[in-house]
C-alpha cells in the first residue's frame, strides 16, 4: 500500500467514528452541552482543561466529539499535502489554489487555538466561501482523468472537512436549528464517501480493479448506482427524522398506529409525520434493493465479473446490516429512543452507505493514468519533478 493509501484508510476509520460519536451527541442530547464555538466553555478548544470536561456527561461527549473532529481535519490536512507532493508539478493547481488552502487552514488553526473568534459575518461569508471552493473541486475532479483526480478529491474533502466543522460550529451558535443540524450530518456523510473514494482510488491496481474481459455488465451498474443512492437518500431522511424530532410521530410497528398501516390524510399534512413515514417507508425500498444488489453480484461473479476482492461477500454485509438497522429502528421506537439502541442505528446506516459506496467506486468506471509518471507518483507515495 501507499502512504496515501494508509492515511486515506485511516481517515475512513476515523471518520466514521467521527460520525457515530455525533450520532451519540445527538442520542444523548449533548449538542448543547457548551453555548460557544470555536470555544469550549470560553476556553481554547484544544487547551481545555480535562478536569473539566471529561467526567460531565454531556460535555464528554460534545467536547470529545470536538477534539475528534480536529484530529480528523489534522489528518485530511496531511492527506493533502501527501497528495500534493505525489504529484508530478506539471499536474498540480496554480498558487492561487495552494493559497487559498494554506488560508483556509491558517483560519481553522487560529480558531482551535482560541486566536480567531470566528465572529459573525465573517464565519457566514467563510462558509460560503468553502462551499464554493467544494463545489469547485469536486467538478475539477469530475473533468479530470486519471490519478491526478485524486488530488482534487483531497482538495475536495480539505474543504469539505472544513466546511462541516464550521456547520457545527454556526449549529451550536444558533442553538441546533433542525436545518444545520442535518446539513452538518450530511456534510460528514458525503466527506466520509470523498474519503472512500480516495483509499479506493489509491489502492494498487491489481486489487481494485476490474479484468478488461470483465466489465461490469450495465445492468448492475444500475442496480449498485441505485442502491448507493438509495442509501444516501435514507440517510438524509434518516437526519431530518432525527433533527426535527420526526421519530416519535408513530411509536407503532409495522402498523402505523392501530388504525392502520398508513397515517391519515389529515397526519400527511403534519411534517413530522410527513417526515417519519418517508423515512421508514424508504427502508424497505432499500432493503429490496441491497438484496437485489446481493443476488446480482453473486450472478455477475459467477459469469466471471471480479469488481472487488470479495465484492459478494461486501454485498451479503449489506444485507445483514439492512436487517439489523430495520430492526433497531424498530427498537428505536419500542425503547422510547434508548440512547445506545439510537446510536446503534445510526452506526449500522453508516456502515450500509459505505458499503453500498465501495460497491459503487467499483463500478464507476476504470481508471486511464493521464500519464505514466503520474501513475508512478501516486503508487511509490512520494513527489516526482
């Protein structure tokens, strides 16, 4: 493996604990546990004092999500300058890009350090700034061929780790509102999936890629297409029951209530219950798809089509992990939202999404190295002239 390759696994890890702490701030109620970003209790983040935090329930969480999420910018951070080095100079982005990035750090760090207060107007006009530049990004990405693309994904995902701390920042300074506080939720979600996509990329060849005789046939680049996206599409809906509160509309399973399977026409016109009934309606539609996923991978692998070392035994992972989050959302509702049983449910949707997305890089389309030397950097981890 390559040193890209490491850091890239190792920030899928953290990421997704990342992830599955914020679910157990929110399980837990925490999110309000300090009134103040980036401070913590009007103290530096990184220099509060344990004592302080660290036995207090709520803010163990809260700050130990904080300080979770800055080793995780601190390690995107050195994912971009690995990938930047590994480029060969000819393929990499002019100043102005380098030193937008050295600010956009320079602005992250000095708030950590309790040296940059992040003051109204200017936090607003950052964020908009970093959505831009994301956006940006990802289509360089897009246009781009070749390994090269992984350096505008790790561009793409500096600025989208950047763009989701100050989301939960400006969450916390407006007191949860439901709006920010799932887009900071689906903010870390489509990072987690830009770093998946980096330590897929950055994989060696052998082990990623496709046979040229075994292309994946079209119609299961749909169905994983659309599994993948059905499982986005959950997620978020997953995020506004969460958020608004959605979750108790119907405590009742599988019957909507006992009148029925369905809410009342007059309920429908309730958000919340609007809400709460799409999300658990969609999960069936999700379950049927990550079957249909499962039985046309095994298929597909026996007509000889190899995406991924044990690509079938990925999608039977999907299966079990569909079951087992339909039934802690049952149990979900059952226990009232049980702190760790609502947690739970959130670390098991995380863990279907990325399986569904590796499935989905796999078929995405092979790779064509824009030029030799570019392959090489990106394999030996190290800069070439």
């Amino acid at each position: 493996m390559t040193h890209l390759h490491r850091i890239s696994t190792l920030l899928s890890v953290l990421t997704f604990t990342l992830i599955v702490w914020g679910g157990h701030v929110n399980s837990t109620n925490s999110g309000m546990a300090f009134s103040d970003w980036p401070t913590s209790n009007a103290s530096a983040m990184i220099s509060y004092k344990p004592s302080e935090w660290l036995w207090q329930g709520d803010r163990f969480w809260e700050h130990g999500h904080r300080l979770l999420a800055t080793i995780v910018g601190i390690v995107t951070t050195i994912m971009l300058v690995i990938s930047y080095r590994a480029t060969p100079r000819g393929h990499r982005p002019n100043g102005i890009i380098i030193t937008f990035a050295a600010f956009v750090f320079a602005t992250v760090a000095s708030a950590l350090v309790g040296l940059n207060p992040m003051s109204g107007g200017f936090m607003e006009l950052f964020m908009i700034t970093l959505a831009i530049a994301f956006s940006y990004f990802l289509y360089r990405c897009a246009k781009t061929l070749g390994h090269v693309r992984i350096l505008w994904l790790s561009l793409a995902a500096f600025t989208a780790v950047c763009l989701q701390g100050a989301f939960g920042g400006y969450t916390v300074r407006n007191n949860l509102p439901w709006w920010t506080s799932t887009i900071h939720g689906v903010l870390a979600e489509v990072f987690f999936m830009i770093v998946i996509g980096i330590a897929f990329l950055t994989v060696r060849r052998q082990e990623a890629r496709t046979t040229d005789n075994a292309a994946p046939s079209p119609t299961l680049k749909v169905i994983i297409f659309t599994t993948w996206g059905f499982s986005f599409i959950q997620f978020l809906l997953g995020a506004l029951t969460r958020h608004n509160h959605a979750w108790s509309a119907s405590l009742s399973w599988p019957q909507w209530s006992n009148e029925g399977f369905f809410p009342s026409s007059d309920l429908l016109q309730q958000p919340q219950v609007l809400i709460h009934f799409f999300h658990r309606t969609f999960a069936y539609a999700v379950a049927l798809m990550v079957v249909m996923q499962w039985v046309a991978m095994r298929s597909a692998t026996r007509g000889g089509q190899v995406l991924l070392p044990n690509a079938v035994r990925i999608a039977l992972i999907g299966c079990v992990l569909v079951v087992a989050q339909i039934t802690l959302g049952v149990l979900v509702l059952q226990t009232f939202r049980n702190e760790i049983i609502t947690t739970l449910h959130v670390m098991f949707g995380v863990a279907l999404l990325a399986m569904n997305t590796l499935l989905m890089y796999a078929v995405g389309g092979k790779q064509q190295p824009e030029t030799e030397g570019v392959h090489q950097a990106m394999f030996v981890g190290g800069s070439r002239p």
